[in-house]
C-alpha cells in the first residue's frame, strides 16, 4: 500500500502474503461460507503468532509493532487479509485492544491483553445502532446506575462476529457523556441475533441488552469520558478498513487486467479496445488514489494529532467507499457473463468491496463528520453533491 515501506515492513507485508496465498485459496473462504461459526480458529491463532494482534499494544504491554507505527504496520496486514477476503473479526479484536491499551485500568489489561495478543481471546466492538451512525454522538444504549454498578438496556447492530465472540467492547450513554464497558459476551441479559450479510465471508449480528449488569470496574476508561477514546477507534477501524478494501480492490483489478488481455472478442483481446482502455486506465487513477487516501489515513492515525486523524479517516471513507464500488462494479461488467456466476470469486470481492462502504459509517455519514470537523456547520448530507 505505502511505496515507502521500510525493509522490515516488506518483510513482513512479504511473509503475511507468502501465508495467505498459501493457507488461505479462495477454496478455503467458500468452504466456511455456510459454516456456524464463519472463520477458522487454528488460522486466527496462525495469526496471532504473525503478531496480527500485538500492533497496537505497546511492548510494555505484550504487544509490539514492526516499526513503532502500529497502524500503518497492521494496515499492511488489513491490506493482505483484503487480498484474499479473510474472514474473522481482526478489525474489530484490534480496537478492543488498543481500547484496552490505551485506556484501560491495569486489571484490565492483565486480565485479557495476554489472551488477545495470543489468539486465545476474540473480542468485538459493539458501537453502531439503527441510526447509521458509527460514532459517539450516535450511542443511544443507556447504562443505568444499579446498586452494583450499572445496568446496560439497548440494542447494538451490525456487530462483527459478536457469535464467537468472548469480549464485546460496548459503548453506552451515561448520565454526563459517553462511556465504554468490557462485557463478557456470555452475559445474563445478551441476546445475539445473527444477521444476513452481503459479504459472504463475514458475520454480523444485533446484540440486545437487557438490563445487563456491569460494574464500575468493567468501564474501559473513565465514566462519562469515553467521547476521545471512541473517535480514536473509529479513526483507526476506518483506516484499517480502508486498507482491507484496498487489497480487494487490487487483487479484482489484477484479476480484470488479466482477463481483459485473455478474452478475445473479433479476434483480438477486449483490452485492446479503446474503450475499455480509457475504463482501466480510470479505474487504475482511482484505485492508486484510494491506496494514497488509506496511507494517509493510517499515518494520521498513527500520530493521533485529533482533528486531522478525523478528517483524513473520514475523506478517505468518503473516497474509497464510492469509488471502491465503482471499480468492482466495472470489474464485474468487464467480466461479462461469466463474473455473474457463482464460480468465479469476483462476487467474492465485490461484496466484501460493497459491504465495508457501509460498516464503520457511509460516505455521507462521513462527509457530516469531515463537514463537522472543517467548521462547516449546518451543511446537509451531501450536500452539493450531483445526484443525477
């Protein structure tokens, strides 16, 4: 993704790749399409001894990142696992962990960083509800004082993979602000309802609370404080994101490219055509600028310098969740007939393209956010826009 990688950043981009193209054929991602639990435990602990967890956890911690810039190292990771539509929550377990970092008390992070660095834990982020909003001024779930803590009443939609999960990261709404709590996913009280899912090779799931109880202790960070800390994660879900649509989108256009020199129409292959050259060479301009949105957004993320960590996560969300469709769109008209079938992979990656333009806020959502965080107040969704 960066053309900048330092020699152990391609090492490591290099030795992730040489595991997936060998562990994970696109055989591997069809052959859990109908199976309950949707991923692979010995590949998630495969994963972990490829230190896909440990990136956002300082060493202090039991973590450690390639070169100290543990986004732009793991977005290296979210780049490959696009490549081959990976299943299993590795976004999401990553912002629980940085969550838990970050924020944290000790006890917490003695308690489950261990486990999430090694695979043994999954843990997931419950924070988008009906509204379509992925961000804290969206959190509708209530967290009641109770006698021994607080009681959490409310439903969490689209949350990853809350099915195998053990720890669910839920943001809630407390009396002054924005508060998080580590729940247990088996809970009294947590009722998880699967969801149908565009994208083949990833679970989704509404979690209900009901009245489930939580003690002051499971507050990842301070009561009423957590507005900061839930901008942080989604910057970062963003920039990981944008990295994982990325490597799906190369890999599809590698495909394209391929089969437009192959396929031959009038005796000469369809890449030859004018036309379809002026398309590639505009889905290439648009797939190398999305490459640059992401880097940019990992970078600012990284620094974690507020207001431009907000705007580059949210212009890259804005740009890579139009045009990333666009171009798998094209891919599949390229394709012709045979890309609507359900033996080629390319639906595979036209899913997984379409779907993460929506998870973690959609580009209008995003254009609000990066609207808010210009100064521009009152502008309407999209506004300006050619809607034609």
């Amino acid at each position: 993704m960066d053309l900048a990688l330092s020699e152990d950043q391609q090492f490591f981009r290099d030795t992730t790749r040489k595991y997936l193209l060998s562990e994970w054929p696109m055989s591997r991602v069809r052959g859990l399409i109908d199976d309950p639990l949707g991923f692979d435990r010995g590949a998630w602990q495969q994963g972990a001894e490829l230190g896909w967890f440990s990136m956002l956890v300082p060493e202090e911690l039991g973590g450690g990142s390639v070169s100290g810039a543990g986004v732009s190292d793991l977005a290296i990771v979210a780049e490959e696992l696009g490549r081959v539509v990976f299943p299993g929550p590795v976004l999401p377990t990553n912002v629980v962990a940085l969550a838990l970092a970050t924020e944290g008390s000790s006890a917490q992070q003695a308690a489950h960083l261990p486990g999430i660095v090694g695979g043994e834990v999954i843990a997931t982020w419950a924070i988008a509800e009906a509204n379509d909003r992925w961000d804290g001024a969206g959190v509708g779930l209530e967290a009641t004082p109770s006698a021994g803590g607080f009681r959490l009443h409310g439903t969490k939609h689209f949350v990853q993979d809350a099915h195998v999960a053990d720890l669910l990261l839920v943001a809630a709404r407390t009396a002054g602000g924005l508060s998080q709590f580590l729940v247990p996913a088996t809970a009294a009280g947590i009722t998880i309802e699967p969801l149908q899912s565009l994208d083949l090779g990833r679970r989704l799931a509404n979690v209900a609370f009901d009245g489930v109880e939580v003690s002051a202790t499971d507050a990842v960070g301070d009561i009423d404080g957590a507005e900061e800390a839930i901008r942080r994660q989604l910057n970062v879900a963003v920039a990981l994101q944008s990295a994982e649509t990325v490597g799906a989108l190369d890999a599809l256009f590698d495909m394209t490219l391929a089969y437009a020199k192959d396929r031959k129409a009038f005796g000469r292959p369809i890449g030859s055509f004018q036309a379809l050259k002026h398309r590639l060479a505009d889905m290439l301009l648009w797939l190398e600028s999305s490459k640059a949105a992401a880097v940019a957004a990992a970078h600012a993320a990284d620094a974690g310098n507020g207001a431009a960590s907000d705007e580059l996560a949210s212009v890259a969300k804005c740009y890579i969740g139009e045009r990333g469709p666009e171009i798998a769109r094209d891919c599949l008209q390229i394709h012709g007939g045979i890309g609507f079938t359900w033996e080629h992979d390319l639906h595979l990656y036209l899913r997984r393209v379409e779907a993460n333009a929506a998870l973690y806020g959609s580009p209008d959502r995003h254009r609000d956010r990066l609207a808010t965080a210009l100064g521009m107040t009152g502008v309407a969704v999209g506004q300006g826009r050619d809607r034609g």
